[in-house]
C-alpha cells in the first residue's frame, strides 16, 4: 500500500502542487515555516477522510480568492490501483465535499478507511494527553474504523441519531414540549442507547488491545519502567437507558445531550496516577506517542497493511534524547516528514523536496 503521488490545485498556499513520494520509504518536505509543509500532509489526510486534522472548516482548506480546491492522489492497494479525487467548493453558507474512489462515490467512511489508512504525528497530537478529551475521542474514532473498517457504519449511525435527538432537544427550548415531542424524543433516545452501547463495546475492544502496546512503546520512549494503564471510561454509571432518563429534564433544560459515548473519554494512568492531570509535560508526550505507535500496530497486525505514516515537524517538539528513541520505534513504510530545522542524524531520507517556491 502506498500514496503514488498527489496533486493539489488551489489547496491552502498553492495554486498547483505534484509530488511523487517514495512508496516505501521516507520522503522529507523542507522549508521554512509558513510556506505549506504541513498543508501537503493535511491534503494527504483529506484523501484518507474528506477531513482535515488542522481545522473543521473545510473553507479553510480552500485557497483565499478561489472557489473550487481539488486533491487528487493515486494509491496502490496490494494489488489494486486506486484514485481518490476530493473537490471542496466554496457556496453561499457551506463547503460542498466531493469525493471519488476510482470515479466512484463512496458509500460510507469505510471505504476511504480501506483505501488510505493513515496515522499523524503532528505538535498538537503529541499532546493528546494534556489536551481536553475531543481529541482523544477523535483519536479513537479513526483508529477503530481503521482497524475494524466496517465500523464506520455504527458511527454515521450514532452521530445521525444524536443530532436528531440535539436537534428536538433545541427545539424544545422554543417551542411547547407536547405530548407528541415526549414520545418522539423517547424514540430518539432508544436509538442513542441501542446503537451507543454497539459503539462502545467496539471502542472498549479497541482499548483492550492497545493497552499492551502503549505500555511497551511508553517504556520504550522514556527509557523507564513505570507502569501504563489505558482503561475506557464512560460518561455514565449502570444502564445507558437509565442514566439518559435521570438527564431528561437537564438535557432539555441545556438542549443537548449530556451523557452517553460522545462524552466519553480515555483514562491512562501513569504509575496509577491520572496523566491527563498529574503527569509531566515530557511524560504525558510519551503517552501521546505510545498512542499513536500503538494504534498504528494494532491496525497493521488486524489488516495487514502499513498505514501511511504522516510527522508533521514533530521532532522540533522532543527533547534529542525522545526524538532518538520515537525514531527507532518508528515502523517500516511510506512515510511523509515536514521539518523547517535538520531531522535527528539516524534519520535518512529516500527522498527530499524542498517546498520553499512551490506556494504562492
């Protein structure tokens, strides 16, 4: 599997960008900051999941003074060759996404998930851990559709029903809460329990299994033997049913809901401390990188496949001595590098490019 080239137009800083990376190998991006390293590897993750790691604007991805953005890519896939064509256009209130597998609507996040597996290291990624749990649930989300691809369809399905259950909670606050509103929300509410509870067994299974690997990466990275301990914690005690009805009243009074799997977080526990709050800077970065080194094992043992492995500038944020060690656990494949200062000296490129005329 490997990204054969990309192709930009009006993407971010550039008006027209090809590259052709080394398809096993690492492909280093130089130049200063500020002129579009990091925007190659967003459009990359755009190919992957018609979305961006940098923003959840999609208009922010469209060049200043155009309309239209365009990412086109060619993929292999074991022995199938791929085209993936992602177009944003820009309208009166929203962005329009196109996306194209071989001329092909996809039917469902399962389909890029099977084309173009990735995983990013980027500055704001390696603190996943300090940072508050939307990340970290985004963080889990991809990695089970990568994983278990077929996945993807349990989470369209809750987030269809979460917003229809948001969307009468809204409206309730404005309008009279009938007879006809209690039953359609009671409705709604069976839905996020029914297909809640699916997600979070997949997620807990997703956990189970990076528990391990975390633990060694994160021994590893810091070169110390504390212990890891990466658990799923809910947002909820006892029966998701009953936990939403005892929040009836608040979610109408707030207009949202308040608890369930999209509240959801991921505790990692460092030497039984809670790291998201007691551990250090430098530790929680380890547990960051142990992460992402986990889940991109985990999706290479269960599919066979190395994800493309995206590092935007990620050594400028680690101490040489971190840098030297993720660069040895670093696993084997297509990898894509940004860096505006040298790299750590046991790292030799296949290839490298230097971006500093390409934008404009």
């Amino acid at each position: 599997m490997g990204l054969q080239s990309l192709e930009l137009r009006n993407f971010r800083l550039f008006d027209e960008l090809t590259l052709t990376p080394d398809p096993s190998a690492v492909t280093v991006l130089i130049s200063p900051n500020g002129t579009g390293k990091t925007s190659v590897l967003e459009a990359v993750y755009a190919l992957a999941t018609a979305s961006s790691f940098r923003t959840t604007s999609a208009a922010d991805m469209i060049r200043n003074g155009t309309t239209v953005a365009e990412v086109h890519g060619i993929l292999t896939h074991r022995e199938r060759r791929l085209q993936v064509d992602l177009t944003m256009s820009r309208g009166a209130r929203n962005v329009v996404k196109r996306m194209l597998v071989n001329n092909q609507k996809p039917s469902s996040r399962a389909d890029l998930a099977e084309a173009l597996p990735v995983t990013v290291f980027t500055p704001e990624g390696v603190d996943m851990i300090r940072q508050g749990p939307d990340g970290r649930r985004h963080f889990l989300t991809t990695l089970m559709t990568d994983v278990y691809v077929h996945s993807s369809d349990v989470v369209e399905r809750f987030e269809r029903v979460l917003r229809q259950r948001n969307a009468l909670l809204r409206s309730a606050q404005t309008a009279p809460f009938t007879a006809d509103s209690a039953r359609e929300l009671d409705v709604w509410t069976q839905d996020v329990v029914t297909i809640g509870e699916e997600l979070v067994l997949v997620r807990e299974d997703i956990v189970r299994r990076l528990q391990p690997l975390v633990a060694a990466n994160y021994q590893d990275l810091s070169g110390r033997s504390e212990s890891v301990r990466v658990t799923y914690e809910r947002s909820w005690v006892g029966d998701l049913g009953e936990a939403l009805a005892r929040s009836r009243d608040d979610d109408r009074f707030r207009g949202y809901t308040t608890v369930g799997p999209h509240r959801d977080d991921i505790l990692v526990a460092l030497d039984g401390r809670d790291a998201r709050r007691q551990a250090s800077q430098g530790e929680q970065r380890s547990l960051a990188l142990a992460l992402r080194l986990a889940g991109h094992a985990l999706v290479r043992d269960e599919r066979g496949v190395d994800p493309l492995l995206l590092l935007d500038d990620v050594f400028s944020e680690l101490d040489p001595v971190r840098s030297e060690r993720l660069l040895h656990l670093l696993p084997h494949g297509q990898t894509l590098v940004t860096t505006a200062s040298p790299l750590p000296t046991a790292m030799v490129p296949a290839a490298v490019v230097d971006l500093t005329a390409r934008a404009s």
